[in-house]
C-alpha cells in the first residue's frame, strides 16, 4: 500500500510539474507581448519550490523582465545583475537544455550592448540549432516551438541553412504545424 501511495504521489507531483511549466511558458509569452504583467510573473515563479533547472531559468528571466518596468536605473541594473547570476546557475545545472539556452538567448539578445551582458548568443544559437533532435522531443506544445523558430528568424541570429535546417527537425516533431 505504501509502495502505491509513493508512486501515485510520485506520479501527481510529475504531472503538477508538467502543467506548471506549460503554464510558465504561456505566461511567459504573455509578458513578453504585455511587460506590465512582469510583477505577476515575478511573483507567480518565485514561491514555486524545489524548482527544475527549467523552472530556475524562467524565474531568472523574470528578474531581467522586471527591469523593463522599474523606473530606476539602479534599479534596472540590479534586476539585470540578479538575472545574469541565477541563468548562469540554471545554464550550470543544465547546461545541455535548449529551452534555457533559448530563454538566456531571448534576455541577452534584447539587453543593451554596452552592459556587456550578451557574451552568450553565439554560442546558444549553436546549442539550439546543433541538437534540433532535442527540441522536437521537448515536452512543449507546437506554439512554443514556433515561437523559438520565429524568434530566430525575425533576429536574423542564424543564416538561412540552419534556418532551414530548423525548421524541417521541427516539422519532423510536429512543432510547426500551421506556422509560415
């Protein structure tokens, strides 16, 4: 009974996890098309415990998107600097995971160059396009897939061959369904 009891609660927690995190990646797209909501976000990611190594990077975007919001710019620099610290521990703890890499890229694209804080795209850009076989098998719905394609699409990040080299992994995993 015990052994049962342990798997069922095992079972429940890996299916609270994978609807939390499908509901961090809508909210995330959310704030990304209305900064305002940051605060939210913010506050929604941070009371989540014993978070994944996913979970850590959406919470250290959600430092960098707070910086979009606060009128200081102290204020802003402090939000950035505790976003730079905890995506570099996420990308540490994981370095291997395409949907971090693709979050740290998305932040260190849109910062200003003269923080000095993008050192990374090259390199997350390669990750992304070099392991396409892991982002058809992510647990993500084809949304999020396009969403990542067109990001690096509209960025111009990646030259046309590894554009299309993309885009067939993500047909191939049925992330592009619908998208053109």
């Amino acid at each position: 009974m015990k052994a049962t009891i342990t798997i069922f609660s095992a079972l429940l927690a890996f299916n609270l996890t994978a609807q939390s995190i499908s509901e961090i990646r809508s909210e995330f797209h959310a704030v990304v098309l209305n900064p305002n909501e940051s605060k939210d976000f913010h506050n929604y990611l941070k009371d989540i415990e014993n978070p994944s190594s996913t979970v850590k990077a959406y919470q250290a975007v959600s430092e960098a998107l707070l910086a979009q919001v606060v009128w200081n710019p102290f204020s802003k620099l402090k939000q950035v600097v505790k976003y730079d610290k905890q995506m570099a521990a996420a990308v540490e703890e994981d370095s291997q995971n395409i949907e971090i890499r693709f979050l740290r890229l998305a932040i260190e694209y849109n910062l200003p160059s003269f923080l000095g804080m993008s050192g990374h795209l090259e390199e997350d850009v390669d990750k992304i396009v070099n392991d396409l076989s892991e982002v058809s098998q992510m647990q993500v719905n084809p949304m999020f897939g396009q969403y990542i394609f067109h990001f690096l699409a509209e960025t111009n990040l990646c030259s046309a061959e590894q554009l299309a080299l993309m885009k067939q992994s993500f047909e191939g995993g049925g992330l592009m369904a619908g998208a053109e």
